[in-house]
C-alpha cells in the first residue's frame, strides 16, 4: 500500500507522522510519498522576481526543510518513502500526487479551525481533500494535552 503523507514541518505533521509509522508496527504494509505544498508565488514575487526558477528553488528548498524531521522519523524506523515538493492549492495538488504515484490512501493531520477562519479559506485542507479525495482519507487529530 503507498500513502500519501503531506507534512509542514509542525508538531502536528510529526504527530501524523509517528501515526503513520504506528500504522505499520501493527500490521500494515506500506511505503510512503512524503509531500510538501508550497502557496505559488505571488504575483509580485513573479514580476519582482530576476528569475522564475530562483522562486522555484527557494520553494522547493523551503519544502524539502520542512520535510525534513519527518523524513528523519521515517528513515530512522527503516521505512521506505519517496519525496515530493509541489506548488498550488494544496488540496488539488495532493490530488495529483495522489493519481501521479498511485496512492492507495492519505494520512494527514487536521486542525480544528474556528468558523470564520473556515469561512474565509473556503473550507480546511483536509476538508477539501476529503470531497474530492479518489482514494480514504484518514484524518489523525492534534494531540491531547493534558491541562492538569
């Protein structure tokens, strides 16, 4: 089975992460395409910009830093993975990552997002993903803490 698990460098993503790697200690085989998104740049970041690609690259180097720790956890547990840093609307691209590297399923983290917030963005990441998903989308949620 190959799992897609989109990462941003939080402990949440690590949290998501160790979930993942839980996932296989009890059973379940698997390899996994570790995926960043990164926002496209900005309209003034193009025309400012003295070249396309230096945006680029430093999307690309962005993405592959806040790869990083999980990649660590991965890697250091022995776990086979690909890596993958794309540009868009998050949702959509993990889309196409998704069709592109013949994933059988998502693990990703969520966050509670208050109305407005969700409101204004349009619905969360996981939310979009989840409609419009073609494959199970397993949603691991923020770790409790113990206020006591």
């Amino acid at each position: 089975m190959k799992i897609l698990l989109p990462v941003d460098g939080t402990e949440l993503s690590l949290h998501e992460t160790r979930f993942a790697l839980q996932l296989l200690r009890e059973g379940l085989k698997g390899s996994f395409v570790l995926v960043n998104v990164q926002e496209p740049a900005s309209f003034y970041e193009m025309v400012t910009a003295d070249s396309p690609e230096l945006i680029e690259g430093a999307a690309l180097e962005a993405g592959e830093d806040l790869m990083a720790p999980s990649a660590r956890l991965l890697a250091d547990a022995g776990v086979a993975y690909e890596t993958a840093v794309v540009q868009g609307d998050p949702a959509q691209a993990m889309v196409e990552l998704i069709e592109e590297h013949h994933c059988d399923m998502v693990v990703m983290g969520s966050r509670a997002l208050g109305p407005i917030r969700r409101w204004l963005e349009g619905g969360s990441v996981s939310q979009r993903l989840v409609q419009s998903s073609p494959v199970p989308v397993l949603l691991v949620p923020p770790p409790v803490v113990d206020e006591g």
